[in-house]
C-alpha cells in the first residue's frame, strides 16, 4: 500500500493546485488512506499528520461534488 501512497502523492504533486471540487475531495481522501496505512503500521504520529492534513484541506470550506 505504500508504493501505491507514494504514487498517488507523486501524481498530485505534479498535478500541482486545483480549483476542482473533485480533485480537493481525491486529495483529501488521499490523506486519509495515507493515515489510515501509517495507522495500522503503527506510525501513529505521521497518521496523525496525514489525518490533520486531510482535515485542513477539508475544513477550507464548503464545495459540491
């Protein structure tokens, strides 16, 4: 699961910033599949870093999607 983390991390990266609401919401859901591998790894501060990634990223205001 780590190699797939690390691809998708690549791609967004590269992607760079998006106004879509679709791709904030993938990049959210990134972060919590990412805490979610640390997790159960035990690496629980860097779960807890991707965790409140993906809620900084959420809590940046109302979107549709």
């Amino acid at each position: 699961m780590e190699i797939v983390n690390a691809k998708v991390a690549d791609y967004y990266e590269k992607l760079g910033p998006s106004s879509s609401p679709e791709a904030e919401h993938r990049r959210e859901t990134r972060y919590m599949n990412k805490g979610d591998t640390l997790h159960a790894h035990g690496n629980l501060d860097a779960a807890r870093k991707s965790y409140k990634q993906a809620w900084r990223s959420a809590s940046a205001g109302p979107r549709p999607i």
